[in-house]
C-alpha cells in the first residue's frame, strides 16, 4: 500500500467487478468459460477466472512456470535467479494488522524468466466496513466489494497460481501476515513457498540517500522507470513489485549472486554485517549514555559539597608546590 488510487468507473459499471488479464503462456494453456461460483478448476492445462476475477491456474508438466515436484523444487535453489518462477503478490486491506483488519483486494503476478506470464486480481469481502480513510487511500469503498466472495473462496485460486513459485512481496512481512493469517483462519495450509522482500533486496542494493532517498514501491519504481506505477491497487502493485524486481535480480547478477543459494548467503552475510554493525553502534550509545550519566553525578556531587571543601584539592596542590 505505497499510493492512492482511485476506483475506475468501468469496474463499478461492470457490477463492481475487478479487472483480470489474461496472457497465454503456451499451445498448453486454455481459457475456461467465466463460471458463477470462484475458484473453478479450468483443468489440468488451464486456467479459469470468474466474475469476480478469482482464477485457478495450473500449468501442465514440463509446460514454463509449471510447479515443480519434488527433487525439482529442491534443484531450484540452483537455478539462475533471472529464469526462477516468482509470484508476486500484493493486498490491500482494511487496516494495518490482520488481528483486526481484512483483506480487500488481492493481486497477483507470475513471472517466469524475466517475464510476466500471468496475472491474478480478486476483490475480496472482509467481512467488516471500509474505514473512510482506507477508502479515500485504496480507491476501494463498500460498494465495489458488494457480491466480492471471500478470502476462504479466493485463497485456494491464489495458492494454485503461485504453486511452485518463489513468493515475492515488498514489505512480505506485511502481506504474507495477512495471507498467512486468512490461510490458518480458513482452515487452509499455508505452502513452505521461499520469500522475497524487495524492501530487503533494496535495502542492500541501492544507494540511499544517493541513488534513491527511500526504498519505498513508488520511489523505486520511478528510478527503473517501471511502466506500472503503484497506486495502492493490488494488481497494480504487484506489476511494479515484479518490474523492481528484475531491475534487482541483475544489480544481483553484477555482484556475483545468480542463485537462491547464493542469494541466501548473501543476505545472511549482509544481515550478519548489518547486526554487527548495529551491535557496535548500541555499545557506543550505550558507553556514551554512561559517561554522560557519570558526568551529572559527579557535578551533582560537586554541587552538593559544602563550599569550603571545594578549595581543599586546590589548597593540597598549592601547598604541595610550595613544598617543591
């Protein structure tokens, strides 16, 4: 949730239906007619989206971005990082933290050697009103989620979409809370997908203050020149979290990382370094604070001495050169 949208007056005139893309990854791929009921199986090759944009997809075996089984999954970690499957996935919600917020929206987009190749959208009941401020932030009121099914209907389509994936989010911490949370509240396991956060990746990889003042989604989005800007829409989001992405991948690739092997050890390498650093600066602050605390004490000794006292040291040292 990086910037205000507003809602497009198409989706409203559709009966308060998301927009869903739809790209064609192979001969293997078909597209089913939309259904009434969310989360249709469009078949082992295929992919289905209903009125509310709710879509299961599954790739066939050997197909691109198909999900891997077995000791595929784990012959992952060593493929180059620029032809990984990734989905990325973004929420709009009605506040900041899913013990007391919902879900509104959620965006997906699944990207397979550097491209996008398919796309997932579903507005999303959450079960409670919009708080006006979420509204005017979002671009998403009551009336655009009246009829939207709910989480536990979209989350299995969204699950089927990312299968196989590397999970990327910007600020995962806040997306994966509330997916994890609708996940366990729903009944659902949640997949061991691997996670990536671009506010992490970028934390590590741009110059801030030089090269960018922040690491928020908008402001790297405009330094790559990403076609899609975030407007606090989940599509929208996920389509420049996948651009930023990339552009990151190969600051990766300059840098020697090229795998999820790799890039696990050189985040841990950068998070150890970062803590150490950390550590040092805490132990300074905290020497400092203590030299300052042991500065009032002694001028409050001082002060409370009565003042003939204060000449004692002063008469010692006189004296003691009088006597050399």
């Amino acid at each position: 949730m990086d910037r205000a949208g507003a809602p497009r007056d198409e989706e409203r005139e559709r009966g308060k239906r998301p927009r869903v893309a739809r790209r064609r990854l192979s001969e293997a791929w078909w597209v089913a007619e939309r259904e009434t009921e969310p989360n249709v199986s469009a078949g082992p090759y295929g992919w289905s989206v209903n009125d509310h944009g709710v879509s299961n997809a599954v790739l066939g075996p050997g197909q691109p971005g198909a999900p891997q089984p077995g000791a595929a999954r784990i012959q992952r970690r060593r493929v180059p990082l620029a032809d990984l499957d990734y989905a990325v996935v973004d929420v709009e919600t009605t506040g900041w933290a899913p013990a007391d917020s919902g879900i509104t929206e959620i965006g997906a987009v699944r990207v397979h050697g550097g491209q996008v190749v398919a796309e997932f959208s579903s507005l999303v009941d959450p079960g409670t009103p919009i708080p006006p401020d979420i509204a005017e932030l979002t671009g998403i009121d009551d009336d655009m989620l009246t009829g939207a099914p709910s989480i536990a209907a979209v989350l299995p389509g969204l699950l089927t979409f990312a299968d196989g994936c590397v999970l990327i989010a910007h600020n995962a911490r806040f997306d994966l809370g509330f997916l994890t949370a609708a996940s366990e509240a729903a009944g659902l396991p949640w997949p061991g997908f691997p996670v990536l956060d671009t506010v992490r990746l970028a934390r590590y990889l741009m110059a801030v203050p030089d090269e960018v003042p922040d690491c928020k989604l908008g402001t790297l989005a405009s330094f790559f020149g990403s076609p899609a800007q975030p407007s606090h829409r989940a599509l929208a989001d996920a389509r420049a979290t996948a651009d930023v992405l990339m552009h990151l991948v190969a600051r990766l690739a300059e840098r020697g990382v090229s795998t999820l092997d790799e890039l696990t050890m050189w985040l841990a390498e950068r998070d150890a370094a970062e803590e150490a650093a950390r550590a040092v600066e805490a132990k300074r602050a905290a020497e400092a604070r203590l030299a300052e605390a042991a500065d009032v004490a002694a001028a409050a000794e001082a002060a409370l001495r009565p003042r003939w006292l204060r000449w004692v040291p002063r008469a010692a040292r006189w004296l003691a050169r009088a006597a050399g």
